[in-house]
C-alpha cells in the first residue's frame, strides 16, 4: 500500500481538495473527478480538480 502524508489539504474530514507526497517521492491529488473532460485518457488513470488556491498553498509552504 502507498503511504500519504498531507501536505496541503482544504479541510480536515478527509473529503475535500487536498495534495499528498507518498512514499515513493511522488505526489498524489484528492479531488472532484472530472467525467466530461472529453479527453482520451487510459482505464486506469481519472482526472480529477483541484482549487487553484490548494497550488498556490503548496507552493508557498512546502516547495518555496
């Protein structure tokens, strides 16, 4: 199983927009899925949205 830390997130309940590092030094995003994207994307990927404030928050405090 990947491990999550949060690095940014817009709420504490778990069901809201947030940004993760997982163990494998990549990063993971929560958020609402996008189905009428119209874009041709692989079974096994989504996409999803997040706020552009959650950005602008991880780059201030995690990667300035």
């Amino acid at each position: 199983m990947t491990k999550l830390t949060v690095l940014v997130g817009d709420c504490e309940n778990g069901s809201c927009p947030t940004v993760y590092l997982t163990d494998r030094g990549t990063l993971a995003v929560q958020g609402e899925q996008i189905t009428d994207h119209g874009r041709d994307i692989p079974a096994r990927e989504t996409m999803v949205e997040i706020p552009m404030e959650l950005i602008r928050r991880l780059a201030r405090e995690h990667l300035a």
